[in-house]
C-alpha cells in the first residue's frame, strides 16, 4: 500500500478498482440470471415452456427497441450489420436455447442446482473459448491453476447437489 501512497504507481490501484467494478457487475448479471430463470420456470409452468420462452423473448424486444428508438440509446450502427462474422448472429438461437433450458431445468433441480449446473458448463466452456481463442476472442492459455480452479468449482457443484 505504500507505494500508492508515494504516488509512484497510482495505475495499480487505478486497475484494481476498474476490475472491482466489473467484477461487481459480473456478480449483478449472475444474480439477475437467477432471479429471471425463475421467473422464466414460474411463467412456463402457467403459460408452458416454449410459449413461456416466446413471451421472454417478446418481451426483451419490446424493452430493448424503447431504449434504442424510443431514448435513443444506441450506436445506430445497424448499417454495418454485414461487417460481423456469421456466427455472431447466433447469439438468438442461443438465447432461446438457454431460456428453454433454464425453464426446463429449474423446475426440476430447484434454482440452486440448475444455477450451479448452468455456471459449471458457462466457466468450463469460457476456459475453453480463451485457451483456443474461438470466435474472435483473445487467445489466453489454461494452465494448472484455471484446471484446478474447474476442478474445485466441479466438486464445490458435486457439493451443492446433493
């Protein structure tokens, strides 16, 4: 700490913060990840899973066409829509794979075990995307401690189920 307090490395801290906030709004999306795919569960037992799915869905593009047109929000960058890659536009397709599967999943495992279950496969499958550098991502090698880190995530899983 004293070598803030010199002043000679102000950058150091300067980074941690910024890592501290992002961090904290990693920490906000996982819990509202929670929190929706409960919601989402309770709406598909009432209205049923793929119509459940649609309404999430609907819904979202209502919301985020208001805070596009309506507050003007955006970039207005829909001209260059061609310039992405192709697979990028499958981030839709993903989506509505994951609202069905949380929607099918949390009723059956309770929201702690599908919650679990859900960031088990989401870190395992980002370690995997950064080590081989997938879909334009900066390439940053696995090594023993992000292996031991999935394996003790795994167990702390295991854990958790049972």
């Amino acid at each position: 700490m004293m070598w803030v307090l010199r002043g000679r490395n102000l950058k150091g801290l300067e980074d941690m913060s910024a890592n501290l906030i992002f961090l904290l709004v990693a920490a906000l999306a996982g819990m509202t990840m929670a929190i929706q795919g409960t919601f989402n569960s309770s709406l598909g037992k009432v209205i049923g899973l793929w119509e459940a799915t649609f309404v999430v869905h609907l819904m979202g593009t209502v919301i985020v066409a208001l805070l596009l047109w309506g507050l003007r929000l955006g970039q207005g960058n829909f001209g260059v829509y061609a310039e992405a890659p192709w697979y990028t536009y499958l981030g839709g397709v993903l989506s509505v794979v994951i609202i069905y599967t949380v929607v099918v999943s949390i009723p059956k495992l309770g929201v702690c075990n599908a919650t679990t279950a859900i960031i088990v496969g989401q870190v395992l499958t980002a370690c995997i995307i950064d080590h081989l550098g997938l879909f334009g991502a900066k390439k940053l090698a696995m090594g023993w401690s992000q292996l031991a880190g999935l394996g003790l995530l795994a167990a702390g899983a295991k854990l958790l189920l049972k």
